[in-house]
C-alpha cells in the first residue's frame, strides 16, 4: 500500500473549484485480457486526476452503477473540450500503483451538452444529454473501476463504474455504497441535504443517476477515493476470494449474496431499501458474515423509480413520513429515517450497535483484549490515536438489540457538548454469521499508513490492519460465529 493514499487524496480534493445522435462506439487503443490477479503484475501510474479544470470544463456518467463483464456502457459526457479520450483503471492491489489501465478510447468529439433541468415537485436534478460513446467491458475483470475523461483542454474528472461479479459463491462481496455517494451529490445544486439557495427545506426529494457527480470534493468519483479504495486494496491484498457490487445490485438482485461468505460495507452506506435491508438480514441468517465498517449505515430509508435511463436510476427520500405521498398507498415504504414512527424498524436490529451523532474526533479506546479479533494485537485501555468520527454509533438497550453482543472497543467521546461512548461491536447468530460493526467512520482510514486522522500514530493502523486482516480471514472460511461466539460483555462495560 502506498503510504499517504487518503493524505494525498485530501490534498488533490483541496485543488478542486467548483437533435439526437447516435452514440459513437469508440474502440479500445488495443485489445486488452481479462487482468491477473492484482498483485501479480505492475500497475499503471499516473491514474490521479492532476487538473480537475474550471467547472464543468469536463464531467459525464454512466447509464448503470455497475455492469457485468462483456457488457456495454454507454456514456454521457459533456466538455468544453474539442475531443476527449476516456481511459479504464481497474483500482486494487497492483504492485506500484492503486490502478491498472486496462482500455482507453480513440479521441472522440467533445460538446457542452444542454444545462442541467430540474424536475418538480422534487427538485430532481437530470443531465438530459445525448450518449457521447459506448464502453465494451469484455474480458475486464470484476472489481471497482474509474473511467478517467481527459480533454484536450487539459481538464480531468472520473466517473465511476463498478463490474460486479457474476456469481459470489465463496466470495467476500465488498459493496459499493452509491445510493450515499448520490444522497450527498450536489451537481446541479440540489442533494438531499441541500438547495442553491442553501436552504434545506428546498432540498431534493429525489435524485437521479442520471447526473455527473460534483467535481468539488467528489473529482466525478462519489465517494468512493476517501471511504472505499483503502478497503479495497487492503483485501485484495490479502489475496482472498472477493466479490464486487454496489447497493443498487443489493436492491435489484435478491440472489446477489447466495452462497457468499461475507458481506462488507464501507466507510460511509447510510442509504438502504426495504430490500437491500431484507437481503442482506436473510443473508446473515443463511450464515453469511457481516461487516459494517462505517459509523452511520442503515439509518435513511428509501424507495428507487426508474428514469428514462433504466431502472432502479432515482433514489427517493422524503425523510419524513407526512410528506411522502406513499404514506397513502404503500406506508411501509414512506421515508422517515428507519428508526422513526409510524413503523421504526431500528439499525441495531441488524448492526447491533445504533448511530449517535456527528462531528466527534476522538481515540479508540480497547475493551475486550480476550476477544479473538483483539488478543495479541491490542490490550485493554490502549488508545487508538484520532479513530473515531466523523459519526459514530453505540450500542443502546433502549432499542432491539441482539445478544450475545460483545463491546470490542468502548471509546469515550463528546459529540453536542454531551458525554458520551462510540462502541465497535460484534455479535453471533444462530445460524454461525458474525456480525462486526465497526461504529466509525475512520475504520477504513485505518487501513492506510497514511491516514492524516491517527496523526502520525502508526501503531493505531497496524492494529486496525492487523484486526481487520484477522476478520476477513476468518469470514473467508465460513460462517465465522459457529467458531468464535460473541461473549456478552455489557453488564461488566456498565451498559445497561
């Protein structure tokens, strides 16, 4: 892993500023195989976006979040430049660098593409563009790629593109969080947070794929550079059997987990559907593993429609119950957040542990030494330097919580001016699943060496390494509970 990844990334954020044609196939510079496994062979350098331009000098999406090997993509691009070249990086463990070049087009006419329109009564943001070319993913392997644009006026940005695995039968399936990566899309001006005017109660309703990613502070990508690749090149340099999709296949697919060993979702998955919810909770009761290695998932609650792109393309979250016209049709399926009323279905249910608040920056503090993932590695009280926050979750006997559940790190925390504890928990099922959530965000920052929140603590991401190696181990051979039980330690931590 190269030192510095999520520092370098930080850095790169901080340059950022903010008639129909047929789409025109653009051939590859040569044909490229399937690649190796990563690891055994060099990487490309020089994937890095270096000059992001002014905004919307270049920008484009794709008309899927992921695909299968051998389909074809098309996608929108819309640029300043008079021609533009797209490139494919395959981002793993690959010797040298995170990426690996494995297509790049021929030049292809570049056009600024008509403005972005924004559909009422939900503030919904669309790129209505023409398709500029089509992507052939023969013989790519499955994994999480950036389609990297480059015009020729210099200017840079990546659209995402995951190749998820046609079968995950043995597989440890790292799950792309795009539905959060477009919660917190503001192209356009709108997200769910947020409206031009700043004022939250113009917010979207509902958004669209069918939109570029902002260029300031996400470079096209989503979130994926800060709260995923870590993760992603930390497993697949263990050299595990791994599976790749995003939360949309979650949705889409309710055979996508069969037969998997493991589930891991990354630093930051807060949006779920009623059925990326359901499978993966019958998933764990099938006996696949689970791993929640962010600090706020499962807690908005949404519905997808299609656009005229395809299907599963808009993500609707009213967040809050009286005003989300399926109140009157289908009221299970209205977006409060999932823990609110009329029908509050809590995270812990399936976490264990239940999100708290935001910001806090504080140390993971040890609490379970004899614990398996812990022994040998870390000792009770040791203090892991600056890894909890942004958000954080703990567990709350207020709420459903499931038992036998183990407190593995018990961190002391202020968030709003109270005291309070961010706990990283594990618990087991009777079907043999363990079920790890790690309660912060800064897990997957662990991961690198040169993660700027730990400070220069570098025994703090050895043992995250060392911990987070053990878990994927052990979730690779099978349903890991039927070997290392949960050993309740509420009652001696004083949670009750």
């Amino acid at each position: 892993m190269k030192p510095g990844r999520l520092a370098c990334a930080l850095a790169a954020l901080a340059l950022l500023v903010p008639a129909c044609t047929a789409p025109t196939p653009a051939p590859p510079v040569a044909p490229t195989p399937a690649p190796p496994a990563p690891g055994a062979q060099r990487g490309t350098p020089g994937w890095e976006i270096t000059n992001p331009g002014p905004e919307h000098a270049i920008e484009g999406y794709a008309d899927r979040t992921s695909a299968l090997p051998g389909d074809t993509v098309r996608l929108f691009v819309s640029t300043t430049a008079a021609r533009f070249t797209v490139t494919a990086f395959r981002m793993g463990a690959y010797a040298g660098s995170d990426a690996l070049r494995v297509w790049q087009s021929a030049p292809v006419p570049g056009r600024v593409q008509a403005p972005a329109v924004v559909q009422a009564p939900t503030s919904t943001v669309v790129a209505p563009w023409q398709p500029s070319l089509e992507v052939p993913t023969r013989g790519w392997a499955p994994g999480d790629y950036l389609l990297r644009l480059d015009g020729d006026n210099q200017a840079q940005q990546y659209v995402p593109l995951t190749v998820r695995t046609p079968s995950n039968a043995g597989r440890i399936v790292l799950v792309n969080a795009v539905t959060t990566w477009q919660a917190y899309n503001r192209w356009g001006g709108y997200s769910l947070y947020d409206s031009p005017g700043g004022r939250k109660a113009q917010r979207s309703r509902a958004v669209s794929f069918d939109r570029p990613y902002q260029a300031r502070d996400m470079r096209g990508a989503g979130d994926f550079l800060y709260f995923e690749l870590p993760m992603v090149w930390f497993a697949e340099s263990l050299g595990l059997p791994l599976g790749y999709a995003t939360d949309v296949d979650l949705h889409a697919d309710p055979h996508l987990l069969d037969d998997a060993r493991a589930v891991i979702t990354l630093g930051h998955d807060e949006y779920w559907s009623s059925a990326m919810r359901a499978n993966v909770t019958a998933a764990r009761d099938r006996g696949v593993n689970l791993a929640f290695l962010g600090g706020n998932e499962i807690y908005r609650h949404i519905r997808f429609a299609p656009s005229a792109t395809g299907p599963d393309r808009v993500e609707i979250d009213y967040k809050s119950f009286g005003e989300d016209p399926a109140r009157l049709t289908d009221p299970l399926e209205a977006t409060p957040e999932w823990r609110s009323p009329p029908y509050p279905r809590p995270e812990s249910v399936l976490l264990g542990n239940f999100y708290q608040c935001n910001p806090v920056h504080a140390d993971l503090v040890a609490a379970a030494e004899q614990n398996w993932l812990l022994a040998g590695i870390v000792h009770t009280g040791q203090h892991l330097r600056g890894l909890v926050g942004d958000e954080y979750e703990r567990v709350d006997l207020a709420v459903p919580t499931p038992r036998p559940i183990e407190v593995l790190f018990h961190s002391p925390v202020t968030c709003g001016g109270k005291p309070d504890f961010a706990d990283t928990t594990y618990y087991t099922t009777t079907s043999g699943a363990a079920v790890f959530s790690a309660g912060t965000q800064y897990w997957i920052c662990g991961l690198d060496p040169g993660c700027p929140q730990s400070r220069g603590d570098a025994g703090a991401g050895a043992a995250i390494r060392a911990i987070t190696e053990r878990l994927l181990r052990a979730y690779a051979a099978g349903p890991t509970g039927a070997v290392h039980p949960a050993a309740d330690n509420l009652a001696a931590l004083g949670i009750h």
